[in-house]
C-alpha cells in the first residue's frame, strides 16, 4: 500500500524534473452534480506519466543498485522517460 509519505517522498524527489501540470475541470452537461478533473500529463517533456514513476523508482534505488543499470523491456514511453 502506498503511504502518504510514500507520496510525499515522491513529490519531493520530483521537484524540478517532472513539469506541474495543471488540473482542469471537465463539465458534463448530463450532470451537473459530477464533478470530473483531467490532468493533461501530456504536457510532460516526454508526453506522458512515465517520467514521474520512472525517474522516482532510480531515484529511490540506493547508489549500488543504480550503478548496476536500469534495463527496460518494453516498447512503450518508458524507456524515453528514462532518457529524458
């Protein structure tokens, strides 16, 4: 289970790499009680999430491990993420 210090911790590591994108608030005309907000993630320098979680799990690796590498296995963002 992810903490709220897991969070925080996160949000720490992410100041100043990750862009703070802003929310928008979505407004359905077929209900006005519903209250949905986008957070257009695409504004990212990559296009995407991927930065946040990929940059947050190296930094998070102690010294040793990250000196071992980071291989990806996917052809997805993630590995421009790790790049960026």
């Amino acid at each position: 289970m992810v903490s709220l210090a897991d969070i925080q911790e996160a949000q720490s590591r992410l100041r100043g790499i990750a862009t703070r994108t802003r929310l928008i608030e979505f407004h359905d005309p077929e209900s006005a009680a519903l209250r949905l907000f986008l957070k257009p993630e695409n504004q990212q320098p990559i296009g995407a999430f991927k930065l946040r979680g990929a940059y947050n799990k190296i930094a998070s690796l102690s010294e040793q491990d990250r000196k071992r590498g980071v291989i990806t296995r996917r052809a997805s963002l993630t590995p421009p993420a790790l790049s960026a």
